[in-house]
C-alpha cells in the first residue's frame, strides 16, 4: 500500500481534482483487472484504493473504460483527457502522457525494484534474445543468481515464467523485477523493443547497462519511417545514467551514433576495426565457432557470424559489468544460445534442418550467409520462409528476393497471418522475385504442408532452413491462435520421411 503522493514522484501532472489524501493498494491498465479488494498477483492486500490508469493504445483507448474501472471499484483515475462530468467520491489525475505515468507508478508502487538490481538492457534489431539469454546463461554460470526478460520466456534463475511480449506492460515489467529483487537475484538481462522504449515501458528504470546489436528496416508499420525508428532505439543510451555503461557494435554504421548523447561510459566491440573488445573468426562450422578475442583463442559451440557478434557483446558487457576475463570466456564457450536461434537437428538420412527466428530481411540474409559458408560442396539449401500479417509490409518483397538469391529452392509460406489473408501477404512477398526467383520458389499457404514439401524435396546432406518463427509454440490466425512449433513440425517430417 503506497501513499497517493509518493506514487506520483516525477509524473507530470496537469491537475488533480478530488481527495489527495489517500492510499493505494492497486493499480491496473486493463478495466478487466480492477476487482474491488482483490489486488493484481504481486500486490499489497489492504484498505487502501484502487488506481484504474487510461491509456491510448493503438486499438483501444482506455478513456472508454473509466467508467467501467469506477463500477468495478476504482477510486482514483489516472487520464490524459478528463471525462466530461467528475465524480465528487473519485479522484482524478490529468497527466501529460498516461504510457510514461504508468511506468513512474508502477516504478514507485513496487518499491523501485530496478535500483536493486544491476538491471542490463538489449536493443537492436537483431540479437537481442541471444545476447539476452547468453549474459543470463554466463552470469548463472558464474555463480550469480539473475533474472532474464526476453521474446523467448522470463526466468528467475530456474523458475521459467512464459513470455507473451518482447517487453512486458509497465506495471508487469516492475512486478516482475520486485519479484526477481525479493527473490535475491544480483542481475537481469533484459531485452528492450523499440515498441516498449517508445510506449515508456522501460521509463523510470535505472540500468546498469546498455546492449546495442544493430539496426535494420523493421517495425515500420508502427514507426512510420527508419529515421523515427532509428531515434527511438538511441533514447535508450540517451537516458542512461553517468554510471552506466554503454556497449554498441562498432561495425554497424549507426554504431557510434547510438551512443553519441550518452552520458553513460562508451564501450565498443568490433570483428572488423580496432575497439575495446575485438574479435576474430578463425573457424567457422557446424560444431561451432573459433574465435580470437582480445588475443585470446576460444572455442565456441554457437556458429556464425552474428553469433560471433552477439559473443562479443556478452564478453564486452561482462569485462563492463567486472567479471574476469578469463573466467568469463571458459564459461561462455560453453555455452548454447537462445532457443530458436539457429537451432539444429540432422534426419537419419543426414539431412540438415534450421530453426531460426529470421524474421526481417537483414536477419535473414545473414542466417543464410551463415548457412553458405558451412555448406561443403553442392548440398542444396531449401529455406520455408513467409511474412507476419499486420507487421510492416515493406519487408515482404525484400524476404523473398533474399530467400530465392541465396538458397537453391525457396517455398514462401504463412508465418502468423493474423487478420489478413495469408495468400495476398504470399502475393506481397512475390513482387520481389526476378524471373530466376520466381523459377527458384514455390508458393504453399499451409506451413504445416511447407514443411512437409521442403523435406520431401531434400537429398541427403541437404540444408533445411525454416525461418521467421523460431521460439514461437503458435500460429496466429484470423480465426485465433492454433499451436504450431516448427522443430515439433520438423521432427514429425523428418520421421515421416526417413521411414
């Protein structure tokens, strides 16, 4: 139970109308949640009120609910626009923007759980879940209890807690960091989209540290351009504090741009240029990597060269963070990535399939550069990729011209269509194929059928690669959400065919 005042520490407030002399023993974003006297899991239990908080969301304005949130028993109401006739027994706070708000509330309602933890952030396009989940794995493994937030699942050491968004909504985010902070974890890794940096989920926390991997077309359907896109993702490193630290990819061209406002201290790492972490690929296959870091030979079971990227950012944020360097690069060569993540099987019949969660055009290119330095000979590389639906439809053509250029057979196929049709997201996706392109795909809406075919046409020693899903156990339809797992898929194929 918190006082009114103090859960208003550095939100910006326009007005108050009503009682300011109270306590609040809940606070809720979903009308759905405010029960009266039956606080959120997590939440102090006692007399105090309840705090219904109206955001605009990109489908659903909570200003609709108010209402709805007093019946249910709310007796103060966080909005950005007052309703027309106030209730003399709520009280009512006008802020200047209702997403930050939140993220103070929930920052103060639980205590400030991030100053209690060195709490390290991920941003970029790709990479995050396995630079992410590499620094939970290393950290672990160094003796550290630590707490992980990714695409992938959360986890407070062993207890795994399923995942649902990259970054969850602000008053979760800070539950669930009380929860890792009552539970004694040291560290948390946490992956950090450009959708919660922009909606202020993450505003109010205070990092230890910040992670930034690249920086590609994506998510453009909901940042309009690449410059607003490319602002948000560096509002991160603008916002650490002075005693942060700040760790950005040298050879991405943006690189030292991310962190030029930063006033937290600048690291670099680099397979390419001279930086404070530099690595250097010796070998490349499928048992994994050798790499030179820092002069220093290591064997690493990860493969690929974005791996070796991601490799370098967990080293670099390890020496950052004052872990030794020796100790620190015998734990990681030990360890595996994130699942999803160029993830392997081999059939009986020697086939080779990859899940990979390559879903933009730049991941995918180099999941399949990745796949053409390992190939020994003629093998044939057959890639099963599709397009989400209600995602940013720029990218669509552009999947499709590197799925054909670079694989030997291509089958375009349905990733989570939503609410649009699976067949015209294909027909997107086709606009980009030359006349070799066209001759090199197959089109099949059923990605369960994809699947099937791309096995069907695989010789021995051939290379699978099923990309755009990775991690996820579900498709979503226009109907709803089904489960789909493509290594359950896969797995099935490959039995299916080696009979």
């Amino acid at each position: 139970m918190k006082k009114l005042e103090d859960l208003l520490y550095k939100v910006r407030i326009i007005s108050i109308h009503g009682n300011r002399d109270l306590y609040v023993n809940n606070i809720a974003i979903d009308s759905r949640k405010v029960v009266k006297n039956s606080p959120l899991k997590g939440e102090l239990v006692g007399a105090g009120a309840l705090m219904f908080i109206a955001i605009k969301g990109e489908k659903i304005d909570g200003h609709k609910f108010i209402q709805q949130s007093i019946d249910a028993g709310a007796a103060v109401i966080v909005c950005e626009e007052l309703p027309g006739i106030l209730n003399d027994n709520i009280t009512y706070i006008q802020v200047k923007n209702a997403h930050e708000a939140t993220a103070y509330i929930a920052h103060n309602f639980y205590d400030e759980p991030s100053k209690k933890l060195k709490l390290i952030g991920v941003t970029g396009t790709n990479g995050k879940t396995t630079i992410a989940t590499l620094l939970f794995k290393l950290f672990s493994g160094l003796g550290y209890k630590c707490g992980l937030i990714s695409t992938v699942q959360n986890q407070i050491a062993n207890e795994i807690i399923p995942s649902t968004h990259t970054t969850p909504d602000a008053i979760s985010l800070n539950a669930l960091l009380k929860q890792m902070a009552d539970a004694d974890c040291t560290h948390v890794f946490m992956e950090c989209s450009s959708h919660a940096i922009h909606q202020h989920r993450i505003t109010g926390l205070h990092f230890a540290g910040g992670i930034f991997s690249n920086i590609t077309h994506d998510h453009l359907d909901y940042h309009k351009t690449f410059d607003e896109y490319i602002r948000v993702k560096k509002s991160f490193f603008d916002n650490l504090s002075g005693d942060a630290f700040a760790l950005s990819n040298l050879d991405e061209k943006r690189g030292t741009i991310m962190l030029q406002n930063s006033p937290a201290k600048k690291y670099y790492y680099s397979l390419k240029n001279l930086a404070d972490f530099k690595g250097k690929i010796l070998e490349n296959v499928l048992t994994g990597l050798v790499m030179m870091i820092n002069d220093k030979e290591v064997h690493f079971r990860l493969i690929g060269e974005f791996n070796a990227y991601n490799l370098l950012a967990v080293y670099g944020a390890a020496i950052c963070l004052d872990e030794d360097s020796e100790r620190a690069l015998l734990v990681l060569s030990s360890l595996t990535g994130a699942e999803g993540r160029f993830d392997y099987m081999i059939s009986r019949e020697k086939i080779i399939g990859i899940v990979d969660y390559a879903h933009t055009p730049d991941a995918l290119e180099n999941v399949l550069s990745t796949i053409k330095k390992l190939r020994k000979g003629d093998e044939q590389v057959i890639t099963v990729v599709g397009c989400g639906g209600e995602r940013d439809k720029t990218k669509r053509p552009e999947m499709a011209q590197i799925a054909t250029a670079l694989s030997n057979r291509a089958i375009l196929t349905s990733d989570n269509p939503r609410s649009e049709d699976p067949e015209q997201i294909i027909k997107d996706m086709e606009t980009g194929l030359n006349s070799a392109g066209k001759r090199k795909s197959i089109s099949i809406v059923d990605r369960r059928e994809a699947i099937k075919t791309a096995v069907s046409l695989a010789n021995r020693e051939d290379i699978i690669l099923l990309a755009g899903k990775g991690h996820e156990k579900y498709q979503v339809l226009k109907e709803g959400s089904i489960h789909f797992d493509d290594k359950e898929v896969l797995k099935e194929m490959f039995e299916l065919f080696d009979k």
